[in-house]
C-alpha cells in the first residue's frame, strides 16, 4: 500500500530532512543538510502514486524497506 504525503515527510525527517520554505503551493521542499539534496512533496489528501513514493524514495537515498514496511 503506497504511502500518505503525512507519512512520507514523517520518514524524510527521520533520516535528517529539514523543512524549507517554498511558495510551491501543494508541495512541501525538504533538504537534507549533509547530502546537498531537496526533495519536493506532494502534500494531498489521497496516498501518494507508487512511481511518486519511489522516486522520492530513490532520490532520498532510502530503500523501499526503509518506509515502515510499506512498499
């Protein structure tokens, strides 16, 4: 079962992803200090697409096993 965009900025924060301001509207950009990468999240209701949640996943450096289980 894919993930939410909740559980999603939950995980990146976790592995040292810092929220940073941005006027994207529905998405959320979050940086990760020591790696030099920004992710942006979209932050809807519904669960994210599973080629969404992967790449963000991929782009994070964190294997699907690493989302709590869910893939």
């Amino acid at each position: 079962m894919p993930m939410t965009p909740k559980e999603m900025v939950r995980l990146l924060k976790k592995n040292g992803f810092i929220y940073i301001k941005s006027n994207n509207g529905s998405h959320q950009k979050y940086h990760h200090p020591g790696r030099n990468i920004t992710l942006s999240v979209p932050m809807h209701a519904k669960e994210l697409k599973k080629g969404i949640e992967r790449q963000l996943l991929k782009e994070a450096g964190l294997k699907p096993s690493q989302n709590g289980g869910k893939s």
